[in-house]
C-alpha cells in the first residue's frame, strides 16, 4: 500500500480542499543542492506549513519565489486533501489507478519477453 503524504504530486484536481492563507505559515530560506552562488546567497526557497495539520512542505525548484510559492501551495493542498480525505481522495485514487497501469505494463513486457525466448528457442530446434 502507498503510504498517504507520499502519494501527493502536482495534480491538477478540482475536487482538493481549499486552504486558508490564516492556516499557513510560510518562511523563505536558503536552497540546497547545486546552483552555487545563486543557490547560497538568495533565499528562495519556500517553506510553508498547514498549521492545522502541521503538515510542512520545502519547495526550491526554480529560482524564482513567486514560482516556488505557487508550486508549495499546490503541492500542500494535495497533501492536506490527502491527510483529511485518506483514501477517498482524488489524488489517492490516481496514484493508485498509474500504479496499476504500471504494474499492468510490466507484467505485459515480462509475458513478451517469455514469448520471445520461446520463439527463438524453437528456431534454433528447427534448424537442428
């Protein structure tokens, strides 16, 4: 099974519960990770956290703040709509339904490989 909070992506989802700005705290820090300079000096990074929930999620993944605060607020409503809808929620249920078509997918693949060694395998008996 998928452990809830990692289950949360970016999803575009209609359905996710709504977040009130008075129920977030939001702090800007330094970024991680390679960049050098632009990483060291500036901070950039978005640290926001569901009071409520105390549900926290970092976000540097572009340089710009304005970019990074959009990304963590969409990446926080998908976890906070995870935390309080559990499996009932739409982001749950995709992860779910990509899960299946990837396990469907590697089982297919595994199948064709079988059905390709068996054919080569009555080639080189034929040619006996």
């Amino acid at each position: 099974s998928i452990p809830l909070l990692q289950a949360a992506k970016r999803r575009n989802s209609l359905s996710l519960l709504g977040l009130a700005e008075a129920e977030l705290q939001e702090q800007f820090v330094r970024g991680d990770g390679p960049g050098g300079q632009a990483t060291n000096k500036t901070n950039n990074c978005v640290v926001l956290k569901h009071i409520p929930s105390g549900i926290v999620v970092k976000c540097h993944q572009t340089r710009s703040v304005e970019k990074n605060r959009k990304i963590a607020r969409e990446i926080l409503q998908e976890k906070v709509d995870l935390f309080y809808k559990g499996e009932d929620s739409d982001v749950f249920k995709e992860k779910k339904a990509s899960e299946k078509k990837k396990q469907e997918k590697k089982r297919k693949s595994k199948e064709n490989l079988e059905r390709k060694k068996l054919f080569k395998e009555m080639q080189q008996l034929d040619k006996k």
